[in-house]
C-alpha cells in the first residue's frame, strides 16, 4: 500500500507533463505548476479536515458527510483500517483527491491566473471532493449503502474531474484560440507520450491498490488495467484510420487515457472480456465526446470533459453490464443481474454530476468575482508563463 500510494503520486507529474505538452510553449511552465502545486495544497487540507470529512464518523447518519478524526485526532499510527494502518490509508486516499484537482487544470489551461487557481483548489477540494468521496467510498456512504458499485473512483475522480472541468470552462468563457476557430497545437508529443507512461504506470497502484490487500483481487485489477488501455488505444487508432485515414500519436495517448479511466471503476469487478470491451467501448465514445466542444462552443480545453467525464459515464455505466458478481455478489445484465443494477449505476450518475456541475460553476463564480480567475484577451495572448512569471 506504501508503494501503490507513491504511486498514484506519481501520477500528478505524469499528469503535469501529459498537460504541459499538449499546450502551447508558452503556458507550459504554468501548466505544469497547476498540477504540482495541489499536491502541498491537497495534501495540508486532506489531513487537516478533508479525510474527516470523507472517511470519518458520519454525521446524523444521513450518508451525506463525515465528521471526525480531524487533524487524524483519535487514530494512532498502528490503528488498522482493514488490514492496513489508517495512516497509510489516509495517505492512499489523498493522492486520489490530489490528481482529481489537478484534472480539472486541463480544462481551463492557458486562460486562469495561477492564484485564483490555488484558492480555487482549496474550496473544491473541501465543498465538492470531500462529500463526494464520503457518498461513494466510505462505508457509511449512502451510494455506498445502496449499493452503487465503484471500485477505484470512476465516479469520485473521473466523472467529478470531466463535469467540475465543464462546469469551471464554461465560467471562464472561450479562450482566444477557441474564438478564433484554432485547432490544437501541442507544443511536445514527446512530454505526452512520457505523460501518459507516467500515468500508466501509476493506474496499476491507483486501481490494484484500491483492494488494499495483495491476491487476486488486485491481480484482477491490475490485469484490467492493463487490457482496458490498451484496447482504448487500439480503438481510437482503428476509428481514427476509418474516419480521417491517418494515425496520430496524440490519438493514441487520448485512446490509452480513455480505456484507463473507464476500468477504473470497473476494474475489480470484469473479467478480461469485460475489461477489453469497456477499453474499447469508452475509447470510440470518447473520440466523439471530444468533439462535442466544437458542436456546442464551450472550451474544454484539454477535452477533461470529453475524456475523464464521458470515460467516467462509460465505465460507471457498463458495470451494469459486465461485472460478473465475484465482488460483492452484484451481477450485471450479462451475467444475469438485474437491471436494478444498472439502474442504480446510473442514478449514481446523474447525482454526482449534478452536483459536481452546480457546486463547481457556484465556486468558479464566486472565486472569479472576487479573484478574477481568467485571464484577460492581453494575458492569453502573451502566455501564462509571461504574464504571470511568479507562479
């Protein structure tokens, strides 16, 4: 558990270097920096309050919120959350709510200023992310409770990234390049493809070690993981050459990063089939889901919403389907379950993004009115790395 939790740490520079070259040369280094600086802003809030607020004690078993164990009072490093010291479990957990923050960044890169972002990240992290995380992960979580499968975070981390990303561009508006009809310009394929190595690499701790134990259920994850991005990648390649009749790499990285995050709620509860299809499936609807910001005319900058949110409906959904009903005992409809299973699949859906959406675009609001958190026409134009050279 120790080593799967620096591994999902080392997913957030994965991340910093998957986002910093996919945009322009001149917002690399501010790119950059928007991810690694929620790893100190994260991890102060998470153990000051926001594992209380996830994993504590509920309050008024409602299912709605924890209120305990702040500052880690009343938990002793030696304690056990199941099988492992709740210290390292907090510890595992918070680098979950670290890479979820830093996913939203793609969404608005090259158009927020660098210090509403860091006030913007403390407020979702404590009003979106927290309460979240209660109603899936923790025990006492009433779409837990009820059920609502969700293994490694395909609705706490994904679809809540993809939708608070849709909701944060649509309060900062278009940025110049959108306005003006741009197409993307990545200024290095070669940080990408590093990127996603990185993030690859530290999915297998992300979703393996969410069993927190070694064995099989890890094993299934890990096996998942690997089969569901590289079915992605291979069915993006195969649309892109039946559509436009040429391959690209940063197609390839896009199709790898779709299966990643559809598995991962899926990933302990499939067999290898279920994992290939959910890869493939979440890849193909993702490549038009990307697409949806030129349709529409909202910014999605880095598609966070086109990928980790439309991923994150795909995996969260085609639970109802495919999980075998090893886990838990809930079948999905292809290995005779009910459609109660998919129905609560996709409850859980609606809620967490209706929420994520409406509490996001309230904190974007308010934190740009009073910090203006987009950058002006003048700003955009000379690049975040200029404008702001003290971030």
């Amino acid at each position: 558990m120790l080593a799967s939790t620096a591994m999902v740490l080392l997913m957030v520079p994965g991340l910093a270097l998957f986002y910093g070259g996919m945009v322009r040369s001149k917002n690399l280094l501010t790119m950059l920096y928007m991810s690694f600086i929620c790893i100190s802003l994260v991890t102060i809030v998470w153990f000051a309050y926001g594992y209380g607020l996830a994993f504590g004690k509920d309050v008024g078993g409602t299912g709605i919120i924890g209120g305990s164990h702040f500052l880690l009072t009343g938990i002793s490093p030696g304690q056990a959350y199941e099988r492992i010291p709740t210290y390292v479990y907090a510890a595992f957990q918070a680098t979950f709510a670290i890479i979820t923050v830093a996913l939203i960044s793609g969404s608005i890169a090259g158009r927020a200023r660098f210090g509403a972002w860091i006030i913007f990240v403390v407020v979702w992290i404590s009003l979106v992310y927290a309460p979240i995380a209660h109603w899936v992960f923790a025990p006492s979580g009433w779409l837990y409770r009820w059920g609502v499968m969700d293994f490694a975070g395909g609705l706490v981390v994904e679809l809540n990234s993809g939708i608070a990303g849709l909701a944060l561009a649509l309060v900062l508006g278009r940025g110049i390049g959108f306005r003006r009809h741009e197409g993307p310009r990545p200024g290095n394929i070669a940080f990408v493809m590093l990127g996603l190595g990185l993030l690859w690499f530290g999915w297998f701790g992300f979703n393996a070690g969410s069993a927190l134990t070694d064995g099989a259920l890890a094993a299934r994850a890990f096996v998942s993981t690997l089969i569901a991005g590289s079915s992605g990648m291979l069915a993006w390649r195969l649309l892109e050459w039946i559509r436009l009749r040429h391959l690209t790499r940063l197609g390839s990285a896009s199709g790898a990063l779709a299966g990643l995050v559809a598995i991962t709620p899926s990933c302990a509860f499939v067999d290898v089939a279920g994992a290939f299809f959910i890869g493939a499936i979440a890849a193909m609807v993702c490549a038009y889901a990307v697409e949806m910001k030129l349709v529409l005319g909202y910014d999605d900058t880095l598609d966070v919403a086109g990928i980790h949110g439309a991923g994150g409906i795909v995996g969260v959904l085609l639970l109802g389907f495919f999980a075998t009903g090893e886990l838990r005992g809930t079948a999905g409809l292809f290995y005779g379950g009910s459609a109660s299973v998919l129905g609560k699949q996709g409850v859980a859906i609606v809620v967490v993004g209706v929420y994520a959406f409406v509490a996001t675009h309230v904190i974007g609001t308010v934190v740009d009115k009073l910090f203006r958190m987009h950058m002006t026409q003048e700003e955009q134009l000379r690049g975040s790395d200029e404008a702001f050279p003290e971030a």
